[in-house]
C-alpha cells in the first residue's frame, strides 16, 4: 500500500526539526483527518478521497508515527498531546489554514480533543472517533474488565522496559490490536495491515512515548482543563462503540461535560470504523460539517 490513491504526499516542518509526512487533496474548506494506533494515516484511505470532492482534506502522520518525525522524549512532554495538537494547528497554517475541521480516531482522537481544548479559535468542527478524554479514560478503567487496557498500563511504565518487551516481539504485539479490534477482517486487507506492522515496528520508541504521556502530562492537562470548566465550544460529533457495557460508564454524560454541543453516535462496528465502515463516518463527517 502506496498512499491515498488522488493525493499529493510532502513533508511539513511543523516544531523546530520535526516534519509530519502529510497526504493533500481536493479543494474547498479545510478538514484534517488524524489516525490512531497502531496505524498511519492509511486508515482514510477510503474516507479521504470521497471528502476531497468538496473539501481540501489534509491527511498527516503523527508525529511519532508512519513517516512523520519521532523525536526523542527528553522530559515527558515530546508527545503530550498539547504538543501533538500544536502540530496539526502549525500543519494548517503552513497549508494557508487558520480555520479547519478535525477529526482523530483513536490516538488521534486526543490530539484533536487537546486542540479543540487549546486553539478554540483555530477548530470550527470536532470529531473525536472511538475514544475518550484522557482524564476520563483513566476513570472508567476499573476491575478486571480494564484487562482491555492492558497496554494502558504497560505503556505507562517509566523508560526501558515496555520498550524492550515490546522490541522483542513487535508484529505480535501490535498484531494483536489489529487483529483483536476488528469486527470485519477484510477491513484492514494484507498488504495494509503489513505496512502498520512495519511502521510500528520502527517506531517502538515513539509509541511508548506517546503512551506515557497520557499516564503524565495528558491527564495533568486534562485535569487542570476539568477544573478551569473548560469546554469544545465548536460543534462535535463522537462516533464511538458501546464501551459502556463493558468498563460501565455513561458515555453520553461523560463527553457532554466536555462538549455542549454534541452529537453522540454509537457504531456497530469495530474499532478501526474508518475501514470498516467507511461510508458511515463520511456520513457522520459531512453531517457535522453542515452545522453551524
């Protein structure tokens, strides 16, 4: 797998001596669309084109990820999604963007929540897909039922071990979200997963990084956010399955503390919907965009 078939791929310096790996295409008003682990921006690979008919649509790779830079993480703030979200705005603007629609699935779901958080004036429309708050996240994760997480917790350990264990056996580790996570296997076909696999295994490092920092400085930012009552004043669509019924939470109540206006959709599929159910989040991505 090459890229998003229709789009123009260029590196853009986005934080001093760090470059994001960016797909463009189409032309119109701006959206930028994140992805998540343990992916790349291939995720919207069907979603992308089909918005690029009437929007510009800017596709990166996180920093950290795919072909995007992955800096080393000196003082627990490299991948803070504060930081992550200061890319995507710095992206934009070196695209002609002050203004632009964001949605993120997953890990990309944070940085998108983070800069509708930080740069209010910079996100007209928020789509957070499959994931919550990273305050929240850490709540809700009770019992034996946050056994889900389980990487959650590895991933938050102090640096050298979650980075050696993961080192050592990379494909099945990251293998085993992508095949676990997935309702509709033939979502994510061989030679996609394969690239994921490939691009994970070069960026262990990076990845745990990122991880450790919802453990540190994500939460604290989140909490400091919490109790200032910081809000998503944009219009914002979550797509998201029924986590609720396994670790029991009330997804709608929690997002909604956070977005007042908010559309909460719940999906039948899996995790990686933007594959598996492509036409749904198109749906849901042009919906949000026609709000005011």
């Amino acid at each position: 797998m090459t890229g998003i078939e229709g789009f123009t791929y260029q590196r853009v310096p986005v934080d001093g001596d760090v470059s994001l790996n960016v797909a463009v295409g189409g032309s119109g008003s701006p959206i930028v669309l994140l992805h998540g682990f343990p992916q790349t921006h291939l995720i919207w690979r069907h979603v992308a084109p089909a918005l690029a008919a009437g929007h510009q649509v800017i596709v990166p790779d996180l920093r950290g990820y795919g072909a995007s830079d992955k800096p080393a993480d000196l003082d627990g703030q490299t991948y803070s999604k504060r930081r992550m979200a200061q890319d995507v705005v710095n992206l934009a603007r070196a695209l002609g963007h002050d203004r632009f629609a964001l949605a993120g699935h997953d890990r990309g779901g944070l940085v998108a929540f983070r800069a509708g958080l930080d740069h209010p004036d910079a996100i007209t429309h928020l789509a957070p897909i499959d994931m919550l708050p990273t305050l929240d996240m850490w709540e809700v994760m009770n019992g034996v039922a946050a056994a889900v997480g389980f990487h959650l917790y590895l991933m938050a350990q102090p640096p050298g071990l979650p980075e050696r264990l993961i080192a050592a056996a990379p494909d099945a580790f990251f293998g085993h979200f992508l095949d676990t996570w997935v309702r509709r296997a033939e979502a994510i076909p061989d030679d996609v997963r394969a690239e994921y696999l490939r691009a994970s295994r070069e960026a262990v490092t990076s990845i745990v990084a990122d991880y450790r920092a919802s453990a540190g400085a994500d939460r604290e930012h989140d909490l400091a956010d919490r109790a200032a009552g910081r809000r998503l004043g944009m219009p914002v669509t979550v797509l998201q399955q029924d986590w609720g019924a396994v670790l029991p939470y009330d997804a709608v109540a929690l997002w909604g503390a956070w977005a007042p206006d908010l559309e909460h959709r719940t999906i039948t599929s899996g995790h990686f919907v933007a594959e598996e159910d492509p036409e749904l989040v198109l749906k849901a991505l042009l919906d949000l965009l026609s709000r005011a």
